[in-house]
C-alpha cells in the first residue's frame, strides 16, 4: 500500500472517529488530522517516489532515470 493511500485511510478513520466520539481529552485529535493533511499534501508536492530493487541507489530527482 502506497503511503498516501495509508494517509488517506488515516484521516478518514480519524474525522469518522471525532465525528462519532468527539475529540478525546488527552489527545489533540484536531491537530493530529492537520498534521495526516499536511503530510499528504507534501507527498503530493514531491512526487512519486520510484522503487529501485536491493542494492540499487536511490535516485530522488524528477527526471525519470531508469
């Protein structure tokens, strides 16, 4: 599973669980999600990320080097 698609399924959980439940009181519910969303929309500024097999180096530029 991508992490996007992890992060995705972490906020909706989390909005689902304050909207049932409310915001628990020793824990910042509020500010956990903002911080998911903002995680998410950085991975969305980045990019994709490319997988390399074991032993492969890592390449984190835009230009698609295969």
């Amino acid at each position: 599973m991508e992490i996007k698609d992890i992060l995705s399924e972490l906020i909706t959980v989390a909005n689902n669980a304050m909207s049932e439940r409310g915001c628990p009181e020793n824990f910042d519910l509020e500010d956990f999600i903002s911080t998911l969303e903002d995680y998410y929309e950085d991975l969305d500024e980045i990019g994709e990320f490319m997988y390399y097999d074991e032993g492969d180096e890592y390449n984190f530029s835009d230009e698609d080097n295969y």
